[in-house]
C-alpha cells in the first residue's frame, strides 16, 4: 500500500489481472494486437476542440463518473483497483483552473510551454496495464499536472517523479500536498538518461524520445515494467517493455536492439509496437512534459512557413519570376551594338595541266587567312524600344503573379489546415456521440431487461448505434484526405497540429461598408493588376507590329584582312605571298515595301489581341468585385453565425437535459432522446466549422483587395494560441 496516501487501494487481489480481455502476456497475439490499436489511439487523442467549451457550473461527481463509464470502461479498462482510483482522485484538482470544466472531457488539456495532459483513458490504459502491486517503486519521466503521479503514488510505495520544467514542478508539488500524498519525490532536471542510481518496478514516460536510452533499461528491477513512446514522427511507437525471469531469451520490437548494460545477458524484453496512421499519431508530440526533447506540434505559421518553402505552386511562380527578370536585358540587347568575328583558314592544293607541245604542269600548294569583324548600331529601330517597354510591363506583372501566388498560398495553407482540424473535431465528435449512444444502447437494454422500456427503445439506439459507427468511417476517411491534401501543399507529413483551443472573438471587417471594399478591390486586387499589365503590353504589341512598316536605319562597319603565299613548283610559277586589309564604314538603310501582307497580317492579329485583353481585364475586375463581396459578406455574417451557433449550443445543451429529464418521468422516448443528442454534437461541430470559415473569409477578403500578406497569418496564430 502506498505510503502516506489519502486511498487504500488493494492490490494484492488480482484475480481480474489473470483474466478478461486487456489481460497482456507473449502468447496472446490478440489482445498484444489491441492494446497497440487503443494505445495508438490513444496517442493521438483527442485535442481540445476548437469550439471552446461553455465555462459554467457543472457536477463533478457525474462527469467523473461520466468519464470512467463512457471513456474509460470502453477502453477495455476493467481493473476496479484502478477504476475505485479514478473514482476517488479528483482530476479537476490537478488541471490548470482554466479548463477546470474540461477536467473529465477526451481531451488534452495544455499546460504550460505547449505541454499537455494525457487524455483520461490513456491515463487509465497505462496505469492498468504496468499492474503494480502497491509494494513497489516507480520512476516518472515528466510530472506535467501530477495527476498521474498522483495515480502513481496510490498504487505504488514510493515515487519519483523528474520534471525539467520547474514551474510545473512547483505546482505539482503542491497539488500533490494537499492531496495528501507524501510518498511522492519531485526532482527538477533532465532524465533523458536516466535518473540517479537506483532500480525501479516501474518507469513512465510521460512525452516520446527518438531513441530508448540503455539508461532507462538499466534501472529496470528483474519483473518491472516500462512505458515509453519512441522514435520521431510520423514513425513512432508506443511501447511495453517487461523485463521477466533472467536467463529467458528476448524478445524484441521491430529493428530494436535492447541490451542494456547492467542487466542479465538474456533479458526477456516484451515489446509492444504501436503503429498508427498519420492521423492518429498527431498527437504523440503533445503528450506533457518530458526531460528528453520532444516532436513539437506545429501551429498555423508553421505549417505556412514550410509551405513558402516547399510548395511546388509557389516555388514554380518564383522560377517563373526569375525567368521574368531576363526580359529587359534581352528587349536593351536590340538597341545596343552588335559585334562578330568571323575567321577563316584554308590550305589550298592547285594543280594546271596545259596541253601543248611540250605538256606544261603547274602545281602550288599554299594556306590563306582570313578574319572579318562586323559591327552595327542600331540608329532608328522603333519595333525595339516598344520591345523594352514590354519587357519593363513584362518584369511589373511577374511582380504582380509571384504576390498573388504567395497570397493564394496563404489562402490555401490556411484552408488546408483549418480542414485537417475541423475532420478531427469531427472523429472526436463523433467517438463521443458514439460513447454517449453506446452508453445509451446499454442502458435501454437493461430498462428492457427489466421491464421498464419496450423493445423499440432498444432497437431506436442500435440503429443510432450504428449510424455513428457509418459516420466514423466516414469521418476517419475524410481526415485522412484533408492531411493527403496538407500533405500536397508541404511536401511531408505534418507533425499534429495545435487546434484552437481558446474562445476568439470575431469582428466585422472595418470598414463596416461594402463600397469601399469593392472599389479598393477593382484597382488594387492582384490579378486585376495582373490583367491590366496583360493589356498594357498588348497595346504595345500592336504599335510593335505596326512599326514594321517602318524602315530602320543602322551604323554598319567592317574590316577584312587576308594572308595567301605559295612556293614554285615548276620553271613557269613563281613564288608569291599576298596580304589584304579591307575597313568599311557606313550608314544601312531598309526600306519594307511589301512582305506579302505578313506585316498588316501581324497587327491584325495584334488588334485582336489587345481586345482579347481588355475583355480579360474586365473580367478580372468583374471578379474581385464578386470575390470582395462575397467575403465581405462572409465575415460579417459568420460573426453573426457564430454568435447564433453559440446560443444555438447553449439551447440544444438544455433541450438534451430536459428530454433526457422526460425520459427517466416517463415524458419522452428514448429516440428523443438521441435525436436531442444528436442535435447537440452537430450544433457542435457547426460552431466550430463557423468559426474556421470566418477566419477563411478575412483571408480572403484581404486577399482580394490585395493586402493579404505573411503579417495576416502571423496575427490568427498569435490571436488563436494558447
């Protein structure tokens, strides 16, 4: 029995421990398989919701309750030692005072420095399956609240507890005081490997560490038991380690080698690998407090930040904006002067024959050089100064393409992860709903069984029953779409994503006018900016093509010079050698008379394509007027909807107490019942989905005057954090 403790738990009646399904040993495949799929989940709990909760009076005695029978129980948590502790710890003590209501909730209540709460049911889980006995000694890693110390030190002789975060040791201290618990030692530091000398029955870390230390394993008693999450997102594993009769062979997880020193050679080492989809392993970096450093969870700046580097959208708009750049150089390169060197070298072999009397040959055999160099300066070319005047537009709207390409992945970063949150919003939603019904489903069984309820109850939450199981698929599919889709955008998987867990007030756009967003929209939106360049340069095009009709006037000069030599061969040639040197200078007129009509073909088509860009451009404007409008209207509904979703909350929470009041008098029927709960899960979800498309709509209304920028998105996290 714990020492000094304030409960007596009784630990030397195990009968349960030997039987039921969470009963874990090396032979059982099975039950090995599901502990990893609950401990994963678990893992990867649920964060606290982005619709904040209502901050109002509440029984604590029935959510307590609430929490062992519909989290807890169902989490194959059947030890009563460790359900009598959960009954009899007051969990609302250990939570910060601000999420005191949320103290029973599936949740991962923050603490300090982006750390957190296990959710109840790994609380639970972890503490059933380390099956301490009450004699013993166990070594925490992480205190964070002390709620599980507190677990521990009731089911243990003695505890201690490393916390590198010396306010949370302070306060865990305390809460641990007046708890009435002595047996527990509070150490401020890094365990990362390890902790002091001693030997342990138990060790608990509380957060992950990439790799499990020898250390840790060399502080293992023969029997003991060890908890930890390891390796680095997204590949990490939760795992069980028992180390049992010396001189057994080992057992090891995948790829793990375990031979700590300090132990018997042929430890048998249990582990236990949790494997879990992306998704659901989210949340292994915000589990509390540890001394070994671990995989933060990532808020919305973040996530942008590696999208400005590894968006495939963006970065193909910065090449294209680079290649833009080169424009200018190219359209002065038609105005300055031109120079070549051309060069020559050739071996001349001459052969003459004439036929007389005497037959006369002549052979000779010689090199000639030569080198030319052109220049010439254009003097009246109009075609190229129209030409650098396009490229000058040319270089402005690549400008204009690269910030809109940055405020569209602005828009789209934001989209994709206020998605990725609301899908988990909705699987925690949706396991609750399902616990509730379940819970519901149960307790219609035993008021048929004893008959209190007709068989229509029982059949109504079945069906419900089994309407929540459909939308579970549903809704786990349709997370793991949005994270493929964040995925698209960052180019790797996310680590979890900090949810919003604080209430945010919403604001009307200032101004609180439309006109004034529409006309700021029509001249100052990026792709009307872009459309208007589009047509400037099209205007350009069709003075270029029509001065082709121009003649052009160039500053020529060349100079030429020549080497030829040969040697005699016979009496009638003579040796020769002969240099030249030819430098000319002048003025070259071009005079187009007739190309066919290709000149008058080109500004034809020129014309067209001016009007093709006036038209592109009023549809541009068309567009960000409809874009300003339909966010402005937007964001000044969704304050309003927010605040109806908020009464709406409020109404369906009494609706489902008076209906479930109805059904214990005998006023309502089950199905209302569910239905009313229902009701109450979806008002949930529509709360926060309300919220994520207002924030959507300011981004969006920024975006389509043309102001959104990095600032923006730096702002919603600093508002929205913890």
């Amino acid at each position: 029995m714990a020492q000094g403790t304030a409960i007596k738990t009784c630990r030397g009646q195990r009968a349960c421990r030997c039987a039921g399904p969470r009963r874990l040993t090396c032979d059982n495949a099975t039950r090995h398989h599901n502990l990893t799929a609950i401990l994963v989940g678990a893992l990867a709990g649920s964060a606290v919701p982005s619709a904040y909760p209502f901050q109002a009076s509440m029984d604590f005695e029935q959510a307590r309750f609430n929490m062992v029978e519909q989290q807890i129980r169902t989490w194959e948590v059947l030890d009563q030692d460790v359900l009598d502790l959960l009954f009899a710890i007051r969990r609302e003590d250990f939570v910060p005072p601000a999420y005191r209501t949320l103290a029973f909730a599936d949740l991962e209540i923050p603490l300090v420095e982006g750390e957190r709460m296990w959710t109840p049911k790994l609380e639970a889980r972890v503490l059933q399956e380390l099956e301490l006995e009450g004699n013993e000694s166990a070594l925490e890693i992480g205190t964070g609240s002390g709620y599980f110390t507190a677990l521990l030190a009731n089911s243990c002789a003695d505890v201690t507890s490393i916390e590198r975060i010396p306010v949370l040791a302070t306060e865990a201290r305390a809460k641990l005081d007046r708890a009435g618990l002595s047996n527990v030692r509070i150490e401020v530091g890094d365990g990362a490997r390890g902790w002091g000398k001693d030997t342990y029955d138990a060790i608990v870390l509380t957060g992950s560490t990439p790799v499990l230390p020898d250390e840790w394993l060399s502080q293992l008693k023969p029997g003991g038991r060890l908890f930890a999450v390891v390796g680095d997102a997204p590949a990490m594993t939760a795992r069980l380690i028992r180390w049992s009769a010396p001189g057994a062979g080992p057992r090891r997880g995948p790829g793990a080698a375990m031979r700590p020193a300090g132990l018997p050679a042929n430890p048998q080492a249990f582990f236990n690998p949790l494997w879990a989809r992306f998704a659901r392993l989210l949340a292994i970096a915000c589990l509390t407090t540890f001394a070994v450093d671990v995989a933060r969870a990532e808020d919305l700046l973040q996530i942008y930040r590696a999208a400005t580097a590894n968006d495939p959208v963006l970065a193909s708009a910065r090449a294209a904006w680079l290649a833009n750049q080169e424009a200018v150089p190219q359209a002065q390169a038609g105005l300055l002067p031109a120079v070549n060197l051309v060069g020559s070298a050739t071996g001349v072999d001459y052969n003459t024959t004439i036929r007389s009397d005497p037959t006369i040959s002549i052979h000779q055999r010689f090199p000639q050089y030569a080198y030319t160099v052109n220049a010439s300066q254009p003097l009246y070319r109009p075609q190229n100064w129209i030409a650098l005047d396009q490229a000058r537009s040319q270089i402005g709207q690549g400008d204009y393409v690269l910030a809109s390409s940055q405020q569209d992945l602005i828009v789209r970063v934001a989209q994709a992860y206020f998605d990725v949150l609301l899908a988990s919003f909705n699987i925690e939603l949706t396991e609750s709903q399902k616990a509730a019904v379940s819970e519901n489903l149960a307790q219609a069984k035993r008021n048929f069984e004893v008959g209190t309820a007709t068989i229509t109850d029982t059949n109504d939450a079945q069906a419900k029953y089994d309407q929540i199981v459909a939308q579970e698929i549903s809704a786990q599919n349709d997370l793991d779409n949005k994270i493929a889709a964040l995925r698209a955008i960052i180019g790797r998987l996310p680590r979890e994503l900090k949810p919003f867990t604080r209430k945010y007030e919403p604001e009307p756009p200032m101004p609180n006018a439309l006109e004034p967003w529409i006309e700021k929209a029509i001249s100052e939106n990026f792709q009307v900016r872009i459309a208007q360049a589009n047509y400037d340069i099209a205007a350009l095009e069709v003075d270029r093509q029509r001065a082709g009709h121009y003649p052009t006037l160039d500053l020529v000069a060349s100079f030429n010079q020549g080497y030829a030599g040969a040697a005699a061969s016979t009496a009638l040639s003579a040796n020769f050698a002969s240099d030249s040197r030819l430098a000319q200078i002048g003025l070259q007129l071009n005079v187009p008379i007739y190309q066919g009509g290709f000149v008058s073909s080109k500004v034809r088509q020129a014309v067209a394509n001016q009007e093709k860009a006036r038209q592109d451009l009023e549809f541009a404007r068309r567009t960000a007027q409809l874009a300003a409008q339909t966010s402005f209207s937007g964001v000044a509904s969704g304050v309003a909807q927010i605040k109806a979703f908020e009464q709406a909350l409020a109404s369906a929470q009494v609706s489902y107490d008076s209906n479930k009041l109805g059904l214990e008098v005998g006023v309502r029927t089950n199905l209302d019942v569910l239905n009313q709960q229902q009701q109450v899960f979806q008002t949930r979800f529509n709360l926060a989905q309300s919220y994520y498309i207002y924030l959507i709509n300011t981004l969006k209304l920024k975006q389509a005057i043309g102001t959104l920028s990095d600032a923006d998105v730096e702002k919603i996290n600093r508002d929205l954090e913890v």
